[in-house]
C-alpha cells in the first residue's frame, strides 16, 4: 500500500494547519515544528509505503501508520496501488465519475475500484418509458457494463414529452430495441439484452432474473396493478436489490427494496385502493381515505409524467442504484421511500415502512 493524499489544499496558520478537500468541511491540526506538514508533503507525492514515509520523516513507523490511518478516517487518502489501473480511453471516459468518486474511496478501495464495480454490473430495466428512459442514459454515462432491457410497447407521439430516447423516426417502433440501439451508439462497449414480452408474473420475472443474474433490478413499470408485488417477490427471493419509481397526480416517489436488510412491499400495510386488501375498516378516516382512493383508481389513467418530472425521478432512482452496485453510500431509500412534491417546490420527506417479522415474502430473511 502507497498512501497518496487526495486534491487536497492547506496551509499553515501560525502552529496550526488548515487542510480542506470539502468547502463544507475543514480540518486543523496542531503542527508546531512542522512535521505533519512533511508528511502531508509526502502524501501528495504519493509512491511510498509507510514503512518509506516512517525512513524519510525519520519517526517511528507505528506513529506514521497512526497518522496515515487517521487522515484515511477523514477520507483524505487513497491508495496508489490501486490508481493508474484502468485503460486510458476509460480513463479519459470517465473523468468525471472518477472525479465524483475520489470523495468517497479511501485506502480500502480507490475512485478506480468503484467504476471497475459498475464495468462488472449487471442491471435488469424493467419498462424502457418515461422514467426508465431517463435512467437508461444514466446508467450508461456512469459505465454500467451490461443491462437487459424489457418493454412491451412502441414509441407514440405522446411519448417525446418526457421520454427522450426516441426520435421522431421513431415513432411506430418498438420501444425496447430502440432503447437497446440508443445504448449501443452510446457506448458499444455495453453489452445490452432487447426483451420485447410484458410482464405476466413473478415466476416469469423470477425465470428472467435467474436467467440472467442481475446486480440490481430498476423497475418504472405501473401495470398491471400488482407488478410491483411480483417483482419485489422475485427479487426478495433472489437476493436482488430492487430499484422503483412513479408518480401519481403531482407526488413522485421513489424507494427500493434490500432483500434481507429492509422491509420489502409487501411489508407494506394494505393498500387502501384495493377492496379486497382492506374491506371493512372501522376508523372513519381511514375509510373515508379508502373511499377517496376508490374513487380516484376508477377514473381513467391519465399519465402525467412531463419530462422534467421523469427526469428528476429516473436520476434519483439511477442514483439508488449506483448506490447499490459501488457500495461508495449505503442505499438511501430501502424501505424508506422518497417522496416528491411538485405542487409544493419538489419538496421532499422520507418515511419509514415497518418491517414485518411475518411477512410471505421476506419474514425470516
């Protein structure tokens, strides 16, 4: 291991040092004869062990591993072994990904092992429509190695408001392999999967997924009204993270399911719009929201997602699932799902679903 301090920026404030990566964070140390500052010296240079850095500052080698570790503490270090690895045209393709990821390696694993973490990823997208048409291209900027797309539809007229895959050319095609040749012009180094078939199912989503071994599922499909039941059922019993996203009127919400470790959705408490969920509740609330709600599914599906609604959902759930994939954060919205309110300036508020201990699908997981 050769620590090597990140882009960092300090200077010397009397016998205090000030070093700051993070606008938003500082830290100062005490350094009255100017040892740390050497040793900072040295760390920016990079290319030498602790056991060189320990020689050259003539101190104990325990007390330099001390200091290397507690700058790793404060993620102002990496290690250069595991830098200058990658491929210079993937380098060069993702400078910017590597850049964002310097903020979060540290000696265990550098910039360069996250995005080598999604050049192996593999993710299932399940609907190629308004939101997953904005986190396809997402998870091709950030280098996601393989994906297998799955829709059942043709582009419309109706879909350029929001879904910005397709091009008047298209209109009349279908979805999914227009979608699969948007990812390859894009970059043809990602192997993509064209799966034209709706989803009937979970044995069939649980076929698929066995099939192909996905990292993560990212799911933007809304029919029929139980998919969301079928997938978190294959994906629970898979151990496959599961990614999901939707608006209803004007409240987008996304949330994800980490089999195992969060409540899954069918830890969800009944859903209220579903007579046979919840018949007969005796809270003349709730059964006055239950009634609303019934009111509200039998009422023709208008689709209200405007493109940049569709936007902001598909890039926060492309941001769960990168979480998912690098492990660089754990995932944000496991059994806590983010809602967005557009008729209140994209406000948004988490909320916890309960786990259920007797759950069908994941109790006892």
């Amino acid at each position: 291991m050769r620590p090597r301090l990140k882009g960092i920026a300090w200077e010397r404030v009397g016998d205090e040092l000030r070093l700051v990566y993070d606008p938003r964070d500082q830290l100062i140390l005490t350094d009255p004869d100017g040892t740390v500052e050497k040793l900072i010296g040295l760390l920016s240079e990079g290319g030498r062990t602790v056991a060189e850095l320990a020689d050259e500052l003539s101190l104990d080698e325990a007390d330099v591993r001390g200091a290397v570790a507690a700058f790793d503490a404060e993620r102002l270090l990496e290690d250069g072994d595991r830098l200058g690895l990658l491929e210079p045209a993937d380098a060069e393709r993702y400078f910017s990904n590597l850049a964002f990821f310097e903020s979060f390696s540290g000696l265990d694993h550098s910039r360069e092992d996250l995005q080598r973490r999604l050049r192996a990823a593999h993710v299932l997208v399940l609907g190629t429509g308004g939101l997953n048409s904005n986190t396809i291209p997402h998870l091709a900027g950030l280098g996601v190695g393989a994906m297998t797309l799955l829709d059942r539809d043709t582009v419309e007229p109706r879909n350029f408001a929001r879904q910005y895959l397709y091009r008047q050319d298209d209109i009349g095609a279908r979805k999914v392999e227009r979608a699969a040749a948007w990812v390859r012009a894009f970059d043809p180094a990602i192997e993509v999967e064209a799966i034209d078939a709706d989803v009937a199912g979970p044995e069939q989503l649980a076929a698929l997924i066995r099939r192909i071994g996905p990292d993560v599922v990212a799911s933007g499909i809304d029919r029929p009204n139980r998919i969301d039941l079928w997938v978190n059922e294959a994906c629970v019993r898979h151990g496959v993270p599961f990614v999901r996203g939707g608006i209803s009127v004007t409240t987008g919400t996304v949330w994800s399911v980490n089999p195992g470790v969060s409540a899954c959705r069918a830890c969800v408490p009944a859903d209220p719009s579903n007579p046979d969920d919840f018949p007969d509740p005796d809270d003349p609330t709730l059964a006055s929201a239950i009634a609303a709600n019934r009111l509200f599914v039998s009422r023709p599906t208008v689709n209200r997602g405007i493109g940049p609604v569709a936007g902001l959902l598909g890039a926060f759930g492309a941001f769960e699932v990168l979480r998912y994939l690098t492990g660089f954060e754990p995932p944000a919205y496991a059994g806590r799902p983010l809602t967005i309110d557009f008729a209140h300036g994209c406000a948004t508020s988490q909320d916890e679903w309960p786990r259920d201990p007797d759950c069908p699908i994941c109790g006892g997981r």
